[in-house]
C-alpha cells in the first residue's frame, strides 16, 4: 500500500466556511476536488447539520477508495438515530466505497452526557449488522479533551469503548508541540481500537491560517506513527480552503508529491 491511501479528507460542503473563522476569502473546492488536488482516495463526508443531496456527493465519490459519512453529535437534528442510520445504509446499497460512519465533536459542550450508552450501542450494533455490510463507527477526540483529569478520561472510556475507531486532533495549532505527550495518553485511552490523527490545514481554533511549520511538522510526525503501526492514517481538513492560496494547502501538497508514493 502506498502512502497516500492512508490519507483521508475531512470533507465539508463547498464554501461553507467562507468569510468564517477569520477567513475572508471565498472558496469553491468541492471534497472530490480537493482529494484530486491533494492526490488522497479516502473521505470522511460531514454535513456539518446543513441539508443536502447526499447522492450526489455519493455519486462524485465513485472512484475514492473509502468513503465515511459523519455527522456532529452535538446536533440535535441527529438525535434521531434510527432515521439517519436508514439513509446511512440506503447510500450504502448503491456506493459500495461506504463503509463507516465518524461522531463528530462527540465531546462538545458534554452533550454526549445526556444521550445513554446503551443508545449508542444500539445505534453502532446497527451499523456492524444491519446494513448491506457492516459499517464501522468512528469518534472525533480533541487533545484537550482528555489526559488533564485521569477521572474524567476514566468516565470518558467507556464511549470510546463503544466504538471501532478514534480520530485524535488539535484544535488550536499553537499547542502542536503537546502532540507527543498527548498522543501517549490517547494510545492507552485507544488501546485495541483504530486510530487516526488528524491535520488542520486551517488553523480554525485560532481563526488565521495554519502555518507551514507546523502543517510540516504533524505530517511528518504523523508518517513516523503510520511507519510504526501506532496509526493506520491521517485525516486532513479540509477541502473549504484549498483553493485560496493559502501556503499550508501547498506545502501539504509537496509533501504528499514527496511521500505519497512510498510503500507502507
């Protein structure tokens, strides 16, 4: 396997964050472009609570290798689980390339307190066999979210128990340097479970673009942890940017022109 095909998008509907989180340009990139302009074959597609034609999405998809659906838990439009699982696993009979469904900012605001474990059990047994294959469950987790109280991440286990999967990101850029540290915690938090990090090109915790350095500096720590089996992937966010001219989308781009055709 090739480097690149452990790379996935974060994907989000074209334009939605334009003249947003300090952003005034305006952008068009869809998240099919943006997997063909970064060179990746993988998608997490997230709504981000907006309404839209899911197939068509589904449709531009066709040739990735892996396609996920994700959806914000704190939105309480996804409350209703047994409606979005039944569309979920509708996309699902006619694109082949779907095969997992990601929580997204499952931790927000601790609103996850408030919906019972054993309906998300429900909801992710669904998912593994209910559907026309089985569909695994991943979880977005902040790196300040857990490893500062041994409490909180001890009542906290038993939701990343419940999934197959766990994707680790930094929220802010400027505690990038924490990474490592924090990344020990989230192996032991994770243990027996998928993971990824994940790699803003936008630096949306501090409203301002990401800078070089330390877009250059996760990806490079990152492919350190892929080459050790310590993660099978990186997620990148996200297409909403990609095409402003902002230097952190090129130098994603060399690197993955630098590794991307490695063999892993």
């Amino acid at each position: 396997m090739l480097l690149r095909e452990k790379f996935w998008l974060w994907g989000h509907p074209e334009g939605i964050y334009n003249n947003m989180f300090g952003n005034n340009q305006i952008s068009r990139m869809t998240p099919m472009e943006a997997c063909a302009y970064l060179g990746i074959k993988n998608v997490f597609m997230v709504p981000v609570g907006t309404d839209l034609n899911e197939r068509q999405y589904n449709k531009s998809f066709r040739r990735l290798n892996n396609v996920g659906w994700g959806y914000c838990f704190f939105c309480k439009k996804y409350w209703k689980f047994d409606s979005v699982i039944d569309t979920i696993f509708e996309n699902a009979r006619n694109f082949p390339n779907i095969n997992c469904v990601a929580f997204d900012d499952y931790k927000l605001e601790d609103i996850y307190k408030t919906v019972p474990t054993d309906e998300i059990k429900k909801v992710i047994d669904r998912l593994h066999n209910e559907g026309p294959r089985r569909l695994d469950c991943w979880m977005t987790l902040y790196i300040k979210e857990f490893g500062d109280s041994s409490k909180e991440d001890e009542d906290f286990q038993k939701h990343i128990d419940l999934m197959d999967g766990i994707v680790m990101w930094n929220w802010c850029e400027s505690d990038y340097e924490s990474i490592p540290k924090k990344f020990e915690i989230f192996k032991k938090l994770t243990a027996k479970k998928r993971r990824m990090c994940g790699c803003y090109l936008y630096n949306f915790g501090e409203s301002k673009p990401a800078s070089s350095e330390a877009v250059k500096w996760q990806l490079d720590w990152y492919r350190e942890k892929i080459l050790t089996d310590e993660i099978e992937g990186v997620v990148l966010h996200t297409n909403t940017m990609a095409d402003v001219d902002y230097e952190a989308y090129d130098v994603a781009c060399d690197w993955l022109d630098k590794h991307g055709d490695e063999v892993v």
